[in-house]
C-alpha cells in the first residue's frame, strides 16, 4: 500500500523556537490532515487540507497540501510547553477508507 | 456529545482468549473504522463500515472480526488472541473525510 514517510522521528526544542514537521508520498492523495496525539488519549484533529497549494492555519499551526499532491508540512510557532504530544500526518485517497498514517513525529518543548 | 466511546480502556489477555472491544458514537456518522497503533508506527486500518450492516476488510484484519447492527456501534471481536494483538485499539467515526478517534484500548495478550 502507499507509504507515508514522515519526518523528524522526534524533536526537542526550547518553548518559544519554532517547528516545521513533513510527510511525503509516493502516491498523490486528494486530502491532507494533521492530528495531534497526546499521552493516553486518541489523535485530535488539528488541521485538514483538501486542494493542492492550500496554505491554512489554526492558532499557531499552519500547514500546507504540497503542489503535487504528494506531500505536506506542518509548522507550528512560538512553541508552548503543551504543544508536547505526538504529531501524525495523514493522507486520503479516493475512500473514507483509504487512510495512510505518518509513523509520527514526537515533539518535546522545554521550558 | 460524547463523541467517540471506546470500553475496556485496558485489557490483558491470555494466548487463546477472545474479547470484544467495544466502540460507540454519538454523532450520527455513517463511516466507522477500527485501527491498530504498535509503538513507533502509524495507525493501520483493520476494519471499517460505510454505514449500518455493512463492513469491509482494511489494511490487517487476520484475526478480527466486526459487526455493524446500528449506526451508532461498531465491536471489534478478537476470537484467539495471539501475542501479536499486543497494540492499542482506536475507533473512528466520521461523516465525510475527517475522522474523530476514540481515547483508545490497551490490550497486552501474553
């Protein structure tokens, strides 16, 4: 099945830095979302894109469906300590079921 | 709303044991999806449902069955559990593309 590769593995920042998170595919997807994973709970939708070019934010986050279908990013500003989790990306198919995860970026932000 | 509900929050089982895991919402969503999470790894699909009575294979579903009665509940059967169902269990729901996840179950098979 299509692979999502997703990078950093993990990241260790100072609060206040900036973070920039990406996934690529081999295969083109009709839609991009990114969720966030926090200890013990299930990944919370934080942003979804549906265009290739789309450029949208929420808060801090912005983040964008690559021109060729292929590949996103994730950026996030002036980081907070409860930014901490665990980042996925995900890409859509044709289906509602044909759904690929990104193995996750883990984020930690230092005080 | 509740969202998505998920029960047992942990379970440890027994090489041989079966269980059911249980998933229900609340939001009227026709899809419903049922995911597994090992460490360091993406969400892989099991199984999935477009709507009540209707179920379909995802990406790993050996070892797993569902059911689909209501709209509103989706059980994830593990009939002999094996050591490689070690994993976290996610339930989905969605209505269009956008999917909302359960908090999740915990199951160690030994």
């Amino acid at each position: 099945g299509q692979q999502l590769n997703q990078s950093p593995q993990s990241m260790f920042i100072q609060e206040g830095e900036d973070v920039s998170m990406n996934c690529t595919s081999s295969s083109i997807f009709n839609t991009w979302l990114w969720y966030k994973q926090e200890p013990g709970e299930g990944p919370v939708l934080l942003i979804a894109l549906y265009k290739a070019g789309e450029l949208t934010s929420n808060g801090r986050l912005t983040a964008q469906f690559g021109i060729t279908r292929k590949d996103s990013f994730l950026n996030i500003s002036a980081s907070i300590p409860s930014d901490v989790g665990i980042y996925f990306c995900a890409g859509r198919g044709l289906n509602n079921n044909d759904m690929r995860f990104g193995a996750g970026t883990r984020l930690t932000v230092k005080p | 709303n509740a969202g998505v509900t998920q029960t047992p929050k942990f379970r440890i089982l027994k090489i041989g044991q079966s269980m059911t895991l249980q998933c229900a919402q609340d939001m009227n969503h026709n899809y419903m999806y049922w995911y597994r999470q090992d460490p360091g790894m993406g969400l892989k699909l099991i199984y999935y449902s477009v709507g009540a009575g209707i179920t379909d294979k995802g990406e790993v579903p050996n070892g797993y069955n569902v059911s689909r009665s209501t709209t509103e509940d989706f059980p994830l059967r593990l009939e002999l559990a094996a050591p490689s169902q070690t994993s976290v269990y996610f339930c989905a729901s969605s209505l269009a593309d956008t999917q909302y996840f359960g908090p999740g179950t915990r199951l160690t098979v030994l």
